[in-house]
C-alpha cells in the first residue's frame, strides 16, 4: 500500500492569502478623507505616494481664497452679512471697567473692579451704556478695540430705566447707527458685541428675537419692557449693543435669566434680554442736554403697597397706600389725602408698587390721569396733573413692601412715623 489516502486522492489546495489589516485600515482613512473633501466646495487635487503598501491615493484639499471683509454701509434697508455688520460695528463698541471704592470693617479702603460694554453714539465721545454697569462707581475706563482708552465722566442716567451716558474726550469718533426697535418681529436675527466676562473682550453672538414686549421683574424690583432673545447674553455683556440684520442697534443687551441653584434652572440657557431702543431715544437725548431725563411724572406722595394680608387685616382693598402728600403738589390740587388706597390710574388695575411705576412710565410731565381710589371704604376718582419730577428725585432705590406692624420704614423719601406703611416717593 503506497501513502495515499484511501478516501482517494485530494487535489492540492491553493494557498490562502493573508489579510492586510494595515491596508484595510488605509483604505477607510482615504475614503474618510475622500468624503470630508468632498464637503468642500471648491477642491484641488494632490497626489500622494503610498510608499508603505505601494500604489497611490488621492488627497483633496480646499481651494477656496479666503476674502477679506470690508466695512459696509448701514442704510436701514440693505441686509448685512454677519461678518460685515461686526466689521462695521466693533469699532464703535466699548468694552467699560470700573473701579469702586469701599470701606471694610477695620477702615480701610477696599478697590473693587467690574466690566461691562456700551457703545459709542456721537463722534464727540458720548456712550450709552446700562446704569447699573457704572452704579457708584469712582472711575470709569472706556477702551476700544484699536487699543484707545479714555477716563470717561457720567453725563447723566436713569436708574429705573437702566441707562447711562458717559462723555469722554475725543473727536472722530465712528458712532452706531440707531435703528426702530418696533419694526423687530420674532424670529428676526439679531447679534450683539461685547465682553462677556470682562475677559472675552469684542466677542461676537448671535441668535434670533424670542419674544416682544417682555414685562421682567428685575433682581431690585424693577420691571422693565424687554426683547427676548436666544443670543448668548452674559456678565460684562450688559451695556452692548444688539444689532437687526441691517447693521442698526435696535437694543441694549441688559440682563439673562440666570440659575438660582436648583435643578430645574441650572440648565438654563439661550433666555437673553435687551432693552428696546426705542423706549430710551428720547430720554439719552434728554441726559445729553440737560443731566438728566425731563418730562418725567410726579404726584408728590409717599406710597406703599397694600398686601394681601394687610388688606385681610384692616378690610382695605389691595392697592397702593399714600402715606402722605407733599405740599403744593399735582397731589395735593388733585384732592389726593393721606390714608387714600389708589386702586386704578385710567382703568388700569393697581395692586402694589411695582404696578403704579409701570402705569406711571406711559405719562409725563403735564399729562393728565384719573386715579381710582378707596377713601374710607368708599370709591373715589380725582383727577391728576402730573408735575415734573426733580432730578434727585427721578429714581427710587429699594421699593419693597411694607405690613402695617412696622410703625416706621424707610424709603427712599424719608422715614415715615404714624402711619401703618412707610413711604416711597411718587
């Protein structure tokens, strides 16, 4: 027996050729580069050897020349790319540091810096900015994004409105273009420049007009009409300017609902808020002439609210409680009377503090309103002529409600003594 097998003879197999992982791997790295070539849109070609496994491949690389952007001109009706409405607009764009001087404890005096932005609104050096950005502040620092930096001095401002204008020495300079704040709709794209952080100096954002006519209750009380927007909005952005698609400033980036520790808020983003520019025309203008805004409404009172439960407790309507009227005043010759709960100011419902000062924002000087109001348990009406508030008197610092168990409370005008609220002015 020879040594075949007996199952017969079996034809010899062909050898079985390893495979290239290496090779393997190559290949999908080329078609990924292939693809990621592909997603350009004008692309040159290069060719390569491949000296480790032998053959060649293709490489493709982009062509495209970069360009440079040009200032362009702000018309109100021609739209602006992103690139040029930011190069046409940063060097009107301030960045703004303070410097606050303080006491501690044991005497000493303590510096504390902050930042904001603002933005340049005349070529002799007047910049709009928001008040609460140089509130209290012993110095100011304007900067421009060439490298020029000036002390500035305040001109003038309104706390309840947020604004400020601040004066520094120079000529020539390049100011913003203000455009009409209530020609924005929703989903409008709009853009903002600032410094977020203090840090991230002539940072650029954009997004789109979220919501109109915001009523926000600001961190001191204060509420404000405001342009929702989904633009990235942060500390040291308030001040800024925020842009429509035309290159014109149509607001001032101003405040950002931020996180108050819980779970439910700590996410959020992309809730931005600026005030519309058309609201605050009248009153820079205003500080640039005078110091300070005119036109503004005055009664002549001392106010507070009545809560909830002081209404409970002494059978009064909710409302707003004059504490007292100043002599001579719009009050006094409308027959306002110390103890009246003013309830309404033409049908318009007032509940508390917050309520009067907005109603209060759509007079001025010299207008007349009818106030609705509860004396001594019965309803009255009284017509008012509002006077013109005085200047130290165009702000009201910490509103806040009182109870009628605190004999005495102070506000803003003063301590109140014999009345069951203390007063604010009004």
């Amino acid at each position: 027996m020879n040594g075949d097998s007996p199952m017969g003879s079996v034809p010899p197999q062909p050898p079985r050729k390893k495979k290239k992982k290496g090779a393997a791997k190559f290949v999908a790295l080329g078609l990924c580069l292939a693809l990621l070539g592909g997603m350009v849109g004008t692309v040159g070609t290069l060719a390569a050897t491949g000296r480790l496994f032998g053959g060649s491949t293709t490489l493709y690389e982009g062509t495209v020349v970069p360009t440079a952007v040009k200032m362009a001109s702000i018309d109100g009706q021609t739209t602006l790319t992103l690139p040029e409405i930011y190069a046409t607009n940063v060097g009107s764009t301030v960045g703004i540091t303070t410097e606050l001087v303080t006491t501690n404890y044991w005497g000493q005096p303590v510096s504390e810096a902050a930042a904001g932005s603002g933005f340049v609104i005349s070529s002799d050096g007047y910049i709009l900015t928001n008040y609460h950005v140089i509130d209290g502040a012993d110095s100011i620092e304007v900067a421009f994004i060439n490298g020029d930096s000036y002390q500035a001095k305040l001109v003038g401002g309104d706390e309840e409105q947020d604004i400020a204008v601040l004066k520094i020495e120079a000529t020539g300079l390049t100011p913003v273009v203000l455009g009409d704040s209530s020609a924005l709709h929703v989903g409008d794209q709009v853009c903002a420049i600032g410094n977020p952080l203090g840090e991230l100096t002539y940072s650029f954002t954009v997004g789109y007009v979220s919501a109109l006519d915001r009523n926000i209750t600001m961190t001191d009380g204060e509420v404000m009409n405001m342009i929702q927007t989904d633009t990235a909005i942060n500390s040291g952005n308030s001040g800024g300017p925020l842009f429509n698609q035309y290159g014109e400033v149509v607001g001032i980036t101003s405040a950002k609902l931020s996180s108050s520790g819980s779970s439910s808020e700590a996410s959020i983003e992309g809730l931005g808020f600026a005030i519309p520019i058309n609201d605050i025309k009248d009153m820079v203008t205003s500080i640039i002439e005078y110091g300070y805004v005119t036109g503004k409404p005055s009664m002549g009172t001392t106010v507070a609210t009545v809560t909830q439960s002081d209404a409970a407790r002494y059978g009064w309507p909710v409302g707003v409680y004059v504490n007292s009227v100043e002599e001579g005043s719009a009050a006094e010759k409308a027959g306002l009377q110390q103890g009246d709960i003013i309830t309404a100011i033409d049908g318009t419902e007032i509940t508390q503090i917050s309520d009067l000062k907005g109603a209060l924002k759509n007079y001025k000087a010299g207008d007349t309103a009818t106030l609705t109001l509860d004396r001594n348990g019965k309803t009255d009406t009284v017509e008012i002529t509002f006077d013109e508030a005085a200047p130290d008197t165009t702000t009201t610092d910490t509103a806040t409600d009182t109870d009628a168990q605190s004999g005495a409370t102070q506000g803003s005008s003063g301590w109140g003594y014999g009345n069951p609220f203390g007063g604010f002015g009004y």
